[in-house]
C-alpha cells in the first residue's frame, strides 16, 4: 500500500528500480506507463477541485461581483458611444432620428446590437427611449 502511494505522488524510481532489477525489466516500462496514467490523472483532479473551490469562492466575493458589473457597465457603455458615433452622419454631436434609420436598416448593424442584449424591431422606439427631449 505504502509503495503504492509512492508510485502515485512520490518518489517512485526506487521501487520502479527494484523491480526492474529483481524481478523483470519489463517493470520498468509498465511502472513508466503507471505513473503517467494515473500520476497525472491524479494530479489533474487535484488541481480541478482546487480551481474549483477557488472560483466559488471568487465568484461570492461581493467585492469582486462589483468590480466585474462595473467593468461590464464600461464596457457596455463604450461600445453604445462608438455606436452613436458611427450613426451620427453630419458630426456634430447629436443623433436625429434619421441617422438612427439610416444605421438601423443594416442588418449587421441589429445583430450587433442583440448581441449587447439591445433587441430593435422600431427604431422610432429606440430613438424615443434615448432621446433626452432638448431637440
């Protein structure tokens, strides 16, 4: 048993020579074969359960789960300005309802869009949502 252990996670060349000198070489190969199946199979659940605790542990840290919605909330708002950007045609700051239509026909344009979670079937209703009412 106690050689066993050593085979798995420890110094296994003593036993491994042992056997490869007094019984049969072959030994040697099968123990080389051992140790790199179930070594590193061992290992790698090892280290899986350790991760795995970790990100739990990270994942209810509240800290954390703060910073990260921060960071998507730039992240997000980042990606809407370069969009109004892009749809302000006449560069000078401010999205008409037209611009909107023009950007919206794009059908590339409505899937990027989905995909920041924003669905446009009207965009007369996105344009009424966004607007902030001083033109």
């Amino acid at each position: 048993m106690l050689t066993m252990f050593e085979l798995t996670l420890s110094n296994w060349m003593p036993a491994t020579r042992l056997l490869q000198d007094d019984v049969n070489e072959w030994y040697g190969l099968f123990m080389v074969c051992y140790k790199l199946t179930v070594g590193f199979a061992v290992v790698k659940v090892i280290s899986g359960v350790f991760l795995h605790e970790t990100f739990r542990v990270a994942a209810s840290d509240d800290d954390l789960m703060i910073m990260q919605k921060k960071r998507a909330m730039l992240k997000h708002k980042t990606k809407m300005m370069k969009l109004l950007r892009e749809a302000d045609q006449s560069s000078d700051n401010v999205v008409t309802r037209a611009e909107l239509d023009v950007i919206l026909k794009d059908p590339n344009m409505k899937l990027w869009l989905a995909a920041q979670e924003v669905e446009v079937n009207d965009g007369d209703i996105l344009f009424d949502f966004l607007d902030n009412g001083d033109n």
